[in-house]
C-alpha cells in the first residue's frame, strides 16, 4: 500500500475522534467560563457602553481576525503547499474563533486545523511545520513587544520592586531571542531538527512577515481593550504591557 496514502487514511480515521475530543473540551470549558456569568448582567454591562465605543471595538476585532487569518497564509508557504487562500483564511479564522474563545490555544487551535487541513490532503509533516511555525510566529510578537517593554519602559509598579533589575535583563533577553530569529535565514540554510522532525529555516521574506503580523495581531488586541475603557482611564502603553504580561500567562498555563 503506498505510505502517502496509508498516512491520510489513518488521518481521516482519527479525524472524528479529534472532533469528538475538542466538542466535550469546548462544552467543558464553556461550562467553566461561564458559571458564574448572568445574562441579565451581561447584557446590562453591554447596554452601559457607549455605542460608538462598542462599535469601534468590534472594528479592531475584526481588523485583528483579518491579521491572524494571515498566520495560516504564511505557514501555508512555509510548509511549502498549495491550497485556495479562501479555504486557508477560513480554516485560520475558526481556529482562532474557537481557541480565542477556549482557551488552550495551541491543542484548541491545533485541533481545528487538524480537522480542515487533512481533509485537504495535507499529511502529518507538513500539518505539525504548519502548527510550530504559528505558534513561532505567535511568540515572536510577545517576546519583541513585552521584551522592549521589560527592558526599556517597564510599568511604574515594576520599576518599584526589588527585583526590578533583572525584569529590565529578562527583557533585553527576550529582544535578544527575537533578534536570534530574525538573523537566522541570513545565518543558515539547512534545516534544524526537533527529535524527529526536521524544521526548514524559514526564508526572510517569511520571518519578516511573522515579525509583522504577530505585531500587528498583540497591538490590536490591546486596541480592543481600550476602546472599551473610558477614555484616559489607562494609558494605552501601560494597558498594552500589562495585556501582554496577562496573555503570556494565560497561554503558558500560569
């Protein structure tokens, strides 16, 4: 039997099962979340917003959804396929829908994809360089971002604690790791190998556009936050680093 075809049959069989799996995850993590929400509340705190404040909110979420639908379109080309950018946009947005939504994001997210791209054909390879190089590009934007913003403008109640030295160094060390990334398709050509998998380094053009999206996507996240503030409530430099700080810790698990 040929191997290509043996792989995408075990894919598609595994399939359901996967579906199944983020189907009770959701309903359990939906449970979790929303325990302890009224609607009447909800809908009142809503109600309170100012309308164009609300609609400028939604602006920026949906402007940022566009950005992230342009992860999967870069690591569509970095795992070196050929699908139609409308199925890859749609695949990308309820990804990020779901996991936005849940919680979890690289198994949530994962499991969508898993989904969508091997009923396109796409084998276990490509599907797992797809998956590392979104969460890589994910990451890149958090370690520039909360790195210039450890190391050069930590926040006021940060820059009072004792151990306020070693934030600011942590800082310069992350923007020294997303510099490592940016220098790395001008310093080698070969592959990188992660156990088994063998990782193409990523071409310039590429890791350029990772830079830029994963920006893009942490700068209009933090956006939509403060829309939905009263005006000058929060610095939007302070706000944007304390989003960030939040979003590490909720994706890591802390």
């Amino acid at each position: 039997m040929d191997p290509v075809r043996e792989e995408h049959g075990a894919l598609k069989r595994l399939a359901p099962l996967v579906g199944a799996v983020l189907f009770f995850a959701a309903l359990a993590a939906l449970h979790r979340e929303l325990r302890d929400v009224r609607y009447h509340e909800l809908t009142a705190a809503v109600a309170g917003l100012p309308r164009g404040r609300v609609l400028l909110a939604l602006a920026l979420a949906a402007l940022n959804y566009l950005v992230l639908t342009g992860y999967d379109q870069l690591a569509i080309d970095y795992a070196g396929l050929r699908l139609q950018r409308g199925r890859v946009a749609l695949a990308g947005f309820l990804s990020y829908a779901i996991s936005n939504s849940l919680g979890f994001g690289m198994l949530s997210g994962a499991a969508v994809r898993f989904r969508f791209y091997t009923r396109w054909g796409v084998g276990a390879l490509e599907l797992s360089r797809i998956v590392l190089f979104q969460t890589t590009t994910f990451w890149l934007g958090l370690l520039v971002l909360g790195g210039a913003t450890l190391g050069f403008t930590p926040h006021p109640w940060l820059r009072d604690l004792p151990g306020a030295p070693l934030a600011r160094c942590l800082g310069l060390a992350l923007l020294g790791l997303g510099l490592a990334y940016a220098l790395l398709p001008l310093l080698r050509r070969s592959a990188l190998r992660l156990g088994r998998l063998e990782v193409p380094v990523p071409t310039a053009r590429l890791a350029a556009g990772q830079f830029t999206l994963s920006i893009l996507d942490w700068g209009l996240a933090a956006a939509v936050l403060q829309a939905l503030l009263p005006p000058g409530a929060v610095p939007f430099g302070e706000l944007r680093g304390a989003f960030r700080m939040m979003s590490s810790m909720v994706f890591t698990g802390g």
